[in-house]
C-alpha cells in the first residue's frame, strides 16, 4: 500500500486533481473532471497510517504533474504530462486533494463534475451545477479521518476549517439529501434528482445508502431506515445479487451520461456493480446485523452463483474470482460480467476478515470486534504479525441465543486482558 501511495502521488496534478488513469508504458494519461478518484489518496495514506502506525510516510516528498488545466466546457484531456521540479510531502499532496475536492453547489453538497464513483453519470454535473450525495458522505470521510492528522501536524486553523466544513455537510445530507425513506444520490445540472421516489428510474441507489453508515455522517434513525430500504429495493435473493440502482435507466427523460447507454441491468445500470455489494455488507456490520452480513457475503460468492450446471449455464464466468459486475435484468440477470480486474476482491476479503470476523489492527495493535450470526458458536483464526503467530479462537456458546457483537472478555495465554492486544513480532506463538 505504501508503494502504491507514493506511485499515484506522483499522478496528481499541482492544482490537486489526479490522472483518472495512466498507460505506464508511455506516461501518457487522462485528465478529467472526476470528483472522487483524487480522495482516495487521502483515504488510503490514513488507512495506512491507522494499520501500521507509521507516520514517516506522511514527510516522503514527491513530485506533482504539470500541463494545460481543462477548458470550460471540455470534460477530458488525454495527453503526456510532465513531472513538477518542485516535489512536496505526502501530506501536501492530500490537502491539495481535499482542498480541490471542498467545491459545494446550491444543496451545500460537493459538485460531482463529470462523475463521482459512478463514471457512468458523466452528464449529471459536467456543466458545473450538479452534486453528488455519495460523494457527500465520502467527503465528510476523508475529512473526518484527516482532522486528526491535521491537528499532530500542528494546522489548527485547517483542523477547524474541516470540522466546519463537516458540521455543514452532515446537516445538507440529512436534509436536502434525505428523501424520506432513503438518501438520495444526486442533483442534476437541469435540476432533475437522481435517487428520488418520485423517479421513474433510479429511485434508489446503494452506495449513498451504505455510505451514510460507513462513513457515520448519516443520522442514526436515517441509517437505518435507508438501509431497510436498499434491502427491499435492491436486494435481488433469486438472483443471488445486490444491484447497484433500481430500476435501470432506459426511457425516461432523464439524462445521466453513458450509463444510460448500457442495455437495462448491464453493469452500472442497474446490475450488481460488487464494489458497491461488499460496501452494503460492511455496512450491514456496522449496525450490528450479523445475519444479514454474512447471508448477504455468502449470496455474493461466485461459487454460489455455480453450484449446479444449470446456475453455472446462467453465470457464464469463473466461480473461483470475483467478478466486477453481475447483471441484474429480464434474461441476462444473474449472468456475470468482467472478471480478473477488479479492486472488489480486496474489499471482499476485508469485508470479510476485517468486520464480519473482526479482526482489526490499529498501530500495533489487534482487536477482535466480530459480527458475526448469533448461532455461530465458534470460529477460529490463525494471524500472523512479523514473525509471530497469533492462535485466535472466538467462542459465541450460548446458541440461538447467541451474541452478533460485543465481547465479553479476552484471555491470552490464560490471563482476562484488555481486548486491545499490543502485537509481537518476536518469534512466539500465542492462544
């Protein structure tokens, strides 16, 4: 992760945005006017940071890139940019994203540009008016993570302008972004709402559902409401799918850029895109909903989707990978899309290790914190830190009448310890 944090860093432009993507062969690159991809350099440098404790690597200096700023009405430019003289730290590099990314339309909601997560709604906001509800709750992610590192590095006056800055957006989500049973996902540049009961299509959609618990900006009664709502709209149990929107655009008025292009239930309109599944999933963990959780990780797995020969007919792809989409309409819907290039299976194994399991590692330090379904009554993992192995053993005996979170207490080799286990990496085992 460090290697890969330091490499796009140097994919980032003086003026804070990034290269949507790169050939490395050639240098060459896209820029664009996508509202997102530039925050994930934050996002990952704190996860980094929270898992290893390092914070050297917030002080490593790396260049920016340079060339032509896109024009008023041009939404891409594919060109070679050069690398800046002048390099910066890590930490620069994050603010430049954030500081790029704190531009809010009308709904005190960030602008989504020419697409947020979804690169499919390339029209929604090109023209500069629309916003993004995800993009809201990711924002207010990032800052809520980076405040902290804001505040050791000594940037008071930044630290106070972010919590501002997050103060005002919860309040704009939870208000000009609820839509009474669910968040909406956006507003468009004509002023038409994407995510909204009163479409026709895309009436809900996941990401603004499962984001508003991970990212804890979504008001406690408001989370769980929305979540109830993605489960009865978008939770597709004969399929085997969590389907990323619904229902797919096709004939409506509405215009929201090549996604609209895809045949109904195709990739991100309206299929399951498994990115957006697996954060359904960490969400339903979030809430304490071990059943669901794990009924929604074991629906997801390819090798349910291929048990017979018949689902293996339907399927059509590998069930040994993760698939970066599954369609999800009339005849095509349960058949699977691009497989071997896709980031959802690292989100699957985190969903899976990190929340359902619990298994979480913080500077140094391990904590179990499981959600798991109430009539498990044991499970077991082997964790290995450096060069010790960590001999873990989760027991949940009481049955049906068993317990999806909390823990009760802690034994290691033997001793009640505080479930905040310091790691060490000198050659021992431990039970």
């Amino acid at each position: 992760m460090k290697k890969q944090i330091i490499k796009h860093s140097k994919h980032q432009y003086k003026e804070g945005d990034v290269e949507h993507w790169w050939h490395e062969e050639t240098g060459r690159g896209i820029r664009t006017r996508f509202s997102d991809d530039l925050l994930w350099l934050a996002f990952l440098t704190v996860e980094y940071i929270k898992f290893t404790g390092d914070k050297t690597i917030l002080d490593i200096e790396t260049p920016y890139l340079e060339g032509q700023i896109l024009e008023e009405n041009q939404d891409e430019k594919y060109d070679k940019y050069n690398e800046t003289k002048e390099q910066e730290s890590i930490y620069k590099h994050c603010i430049r994203a954030i500081e790029k990314s704190l531009n809010f339309g009308e709904n005190g909601l960030p602008k989504i540009g020419s697409g947020d997560w979804n690169d499919g709604f390339s029209t929604v906001g090109n023209k500069g008016r629309g916003e993004s509800v995800w993009l809201g709750f990711f924002l207010y992610t990032v800052l809520d993570n980076f405040i902290p590192i804001c505040e050791e590095k000594e940037d008071i006056e930044l630290a106070k302008k972010y919590e501002e800055i997050k103060r005002n957006l919860k309040r704009a989500l939870n208000t000009k972004g609820w839509d009474g049973r669910w968040y909406k996902r956006a507003f468009m540049d004509d002023g038409n709402i994407l995510g909204s009961m009163q479409n026709d299509e895309c009436r809900i959609d996941s990401i603004a559902q499962s984001w508003s618990v991970i990212s804890n900006a979504g008001e406690n009664d408001k989370k769980y409401i929305a979540m109830e709502s993605l489960e009865n709209h978008l939770v597709d149990k004969e399929n085997g799918i969590i389907k990323l929107l619904d229902p797919p655009f096709e004939k409506s008025k509405l215009e929201p850029g090549y996604i609209k292009a895809y045949l109904p239930g195709v990739r991100e309109n309206g299929g399951q895109y498994t990115h957006a599944a697996i954060w359904v999933i960490i969400a339903e963990s979030l809430l304490g909903f071990g059943d669901k959780a794990l009924e929604l990780y074991r629906m997801i797995n390819p090798i349910e989707h291929s048990r017979t020969k018949d689902a293996s007919r339907k399927y059509k792809v590998e069930p040994y990978v993760i698939p970066a989409d599954i369609y999800g309409a009339s005849n095509l819907a349960g058949r699977g899309g691009w497989t071997w290039y896709t980031g959802s299976s690292s989100w699957y194994y985190k969903a899976g290790i990190e929340y359902i399991l619990g298994l979480k590692i913080q500077n140094g330090y391990m904590k179990i914190d499981p959600c798991i379904p109430k009539d498990w009554k044991e499970y077991q993992i082997q964790y290995k830190w450096n060069d010790s192995i960590y001999n873990i053993k989760v027991k949940n005996p009481d049955g049906k009448n068993g317990k999806n979170e909390g823990v009760t207490k802690v034994i290691l080799d033997g001793n009640e310890v505080e479930n905040n286990i310091k790691l060490d990496g000198n050659r021992k085992v431990y039970t």
